[in-house]
C-alpha cells in the first residue's frame, strides 16, 4: 500500500492488537481471584478425561497420540491410506479431520490427520464418530465403506 494507507493499516493493527481489551483484561482478573478460572479449567480437565476416555474405547489401541488434558489426538494414518484419502472419506462420512500439512513445517507432511474430540456437543456424537474413524483406519481407501453423517 502507499503511505497514507500503510499509515492507516498501522493505526487499526495497533488498536487492535497491542493490547487486550480492557473489560475482557478485568473479566479475567475477577476470574483468576475469585476462583471461577479454576472451577472451570477443572471442569474442562475432567471432560477432557471422559472425552479421551471414549477415544481409547474407540480407537483401536496405539492408533493415535494425545494428551490426558488434550481435546486433540493424532493419527498417524497407516498404509495405504494418505492423508488426502483419509480426509475425503472422513468427509464423506460427515466427519471433519484435518490433514498433518496444516502442522507440518516440513516439505513433505507425515500421511498423518488431527481431529478434536472437543467439538462435538454430544459424548453419543462423539463416540459415533470416532467408531467410523477406527472403521476407516481399520479398512484400505478403497475398500473403505461410507457411514452415516457424524462430526467430530
């Protein structure tokens, strides 16, 4: 952009990203002394827990890698599926994953996908979903059967 408007895009940067917003600085602030953080970052472990819980019932053992305290898992895809395939038949299934090139730093991403285990609303839903995802690790791209629509 020229000057003027390079002047311009600087101001809105600085209004809007220097600093936190006030009210939102004084929620937090409230949050952290009177003890409403901790309430629920401990409620957000505990469905954590149960949530993984699911995963490990689901998946069919050493299939993924997570955390305890993590709403993620990673799933390193085995051979022959690719991360392309993986996605589109997930996808056609109703349910999102998404590819390892969104986290790699490398030239060439591992055959490998991410799925959040926090998004659905429903433990029912999310216990679906990941029963067609082990469904699908457990077949070959193209032997892999299409399920009824889930989200993960």
């Amino acid at each position: 952009p020229d000057a003027q408007y390079a002047a311009r895009l600087a101001a809105s940067i600085r209004a809007t990203t220097v600093m936190v917003s006030p009210i939102t600085a004084a929620l937090a602030t409230r949050w952290i002394r009177d003890g409403t953080a901790d309430v629920a970052l401990a409620a957000i472990r505990k469905e954590c827990a149960v949530r993984q819980k699911i995963a490990a019932r689901a998946l069919p053992p050493g299939s993924y890698a997570s955390h305890p305290d993590a709403f993620h898992l990673w799933i390193p895809l085995p051979a022959p599926w690719t991360r392309a395939e993986f996605v589109r038949h997930m996808e056609s299934s109703g349910i999102g994953v998404v590819p390892s090139d969104s986290f790699s730093v490398s030239a060439q991403p591992p055959e490998a996908v991410r799925i959040c285990i926090g998004g659905t609303a429903s433990r029912d839903d999310l216990q679906h979903s990941l029963e067609q995802i082990a469904r699908g690790l457990r077949s070959a791209p193209a032997n892999a059967l299409v399920g009824a629509p889930a989200v993960v």
